[in-house]
C-alpha cells in the first residue's frame, strides 16, 4: 500500500523569502497529488511541527537561539488554508526534523501495511530529507515527490535532492507519480 506524506506545509514557513515564493506552485502540485491519492483511497498524512511557547519541546538550537516558529495554537503552526485536507486524513505532529522521532507513524503505517512513501513538503534539507531517510532504513519504498517539495535555501535544497535520489529516494515528477499510483 502506497501512502501519500505531506510534511510542514505550514503558515510559517511561507512568510517570506523563497518558500514564499514558490508558495503557489507547491500548493498546486501538492494538491494534485491529494486529490489523485483520495480518487484512489490512498491514505493521505499530514506531518507539522508544533512546539510550545515556551519552547520546552523544541529543538536545542531553537532553544538557545530563541527562534520560536510554529508555536502551537497560532496561525502559524496551522497548513496553508489552500491545501485540500479532510477531517479523514491522518496528522502526525512532531517535535523535530523527522516525522518518525517520537511520533506514532510508524504504528501508522504498519496498520495502513504501507510499504511506500510519497514524500512531499518543506524544507528539503532537514525535515524532508531526515523523513526520507528514516523511512529508508525502515525498508520503505520512498518516491520523492520533485513538484512538491522545496527549501528555504536554494543551494542546499537543490543538494538535498541529489543526494536523496542517491540510494535513498526516487524522485519523480507529478505526471510519473500519477502513473505511479
């Protein structure tokens, strides 16, 4: 079974910058993917990060640098409004870059008998690509979803995907994973 994973699409990563700008697109690209996956009852996972005000759940550079983002029970901890989501949909909230760290996707997953991952969402070079790595050494077949992922950070983005489609990921564009599904 196949299950499609959307990680970070949330408010406060679109703010400005880069992320900001490719905002549109990646919203349009993620939802043919959604709207494909529900057509075909493939599950359909929503991964954010929340941490608490006082950031005692965060990350340690968080934490000493005082860099609070996507604070639970903000506008900015919530996905952009314009993603199709669905009350039926699952949603994983984690505490750092992967979503299996201390989170219950894994058990998810076993009960769905997902054996392959897409992989879509923010930021390439730490949550994406430690998600993708993780679901690899779990034997997940993982396909990178090229349309639908992205990063604050040009260079390091663009690094990231190559090296995930290394031995970790096959990265694919919509038109193949449509096929693919």
């Amino acid at each position: 079974m196949t299950a499609l994973l959307i990680i970070d699409m949330l408010n406060d990563f679109f703010t400005s910058g880069r992320l900001n700008e490719h905002k549109e697109s990646l919203i349009k690209h993620t939802n043919e993917l959604i709207d494909a996956a529900r057509a075909k009852n493939i599950p359909i996972i929503w991964v954010r990060q929340e941490y608490k005000d006082d950031l005692s759940d965060a990350p340690l550079y968080n934490r000493l640098n005082n860099k609070k983002v996507t604070i639970e029970g903000t506008d900015g901890a919530q996905m952009l409004q314009k993603l199709h989501q669905d009350t039926n949909d699952s949603v994983i909230v984690k505490k750092r870059y992967s979503a299996f760290f201390n989170t219950n996707l894994d058990e998810l997953l076993v009960s769905l008998d997902v054996n392959r991952l897409i992989i879509t969402g923010v930021n390439t070079m730490t949550c994406v690509r430690t998600t993708a790595i993780d679901a690899y050494q779990r034997d997940l077949e993982v396909l990178l979803a090229l349309d639908c992922v992205d990063g604050h950070d040009t260079e390091q983005h663009e690094n990231s995907i190559v090296y995930l489609q290394y031995a970790v990921a096959k990265g694919l564009h919509n038109a193949e994973i449509l096929l693919a599904m």
